[in-house]
C-alpha cells in the first residue's frame, strides 16, 4: 500500500469531529502553501508581466470602476 493509499485509509475511517478538525488543518495547510508560493513567485517577478498587463489595460482604458 502507498503512503497516499494509507491516507486515505485513514481518513476515511475518521468520524465526524476528527474529519472536521481534518479538514480545517488541510486547508490551512493548503493556503499557507499557496501563500508562500504567491511570495516567492512574487519575489522572483515571476507574476510581474502580470502587473504590467493590468497597468496597460488601465492606461488604455480597458477597465472599469468596481
């Protein structure tokens, strides 16, 4: 059996509170992941041409008020 596999053996075997608790610490988990690569991708000025795009569609006025 695989380390995935036991997983999900085992998650699937929890009852209702310990899933819950689960599940709150998988999603916290989850951002926290998604936040440090937000930074490092930002860090690199990989989401740059990103910026720019939106920039230029503002100065040309491709937007509009929220």
């Amino acid at each position: 059996m695989t380390k995935l596999e036991q997983i999900e053996k085992s998650v699937t075997e929890l009852d209702k509170h310990e899933f819950e608790a689960f599940s709150a610490w998988f999603e916290a988990l989850q951002a926290e992941r998604w936040d440090r690569q937000m930074e490092t991708d930002a860090a690199s000025g990989k989401l740059d041409h990103f910026a720019e795009e939106a920039l230029a569609d503002f100065r040309a006025g491709k937007t509009r008020p929220l």
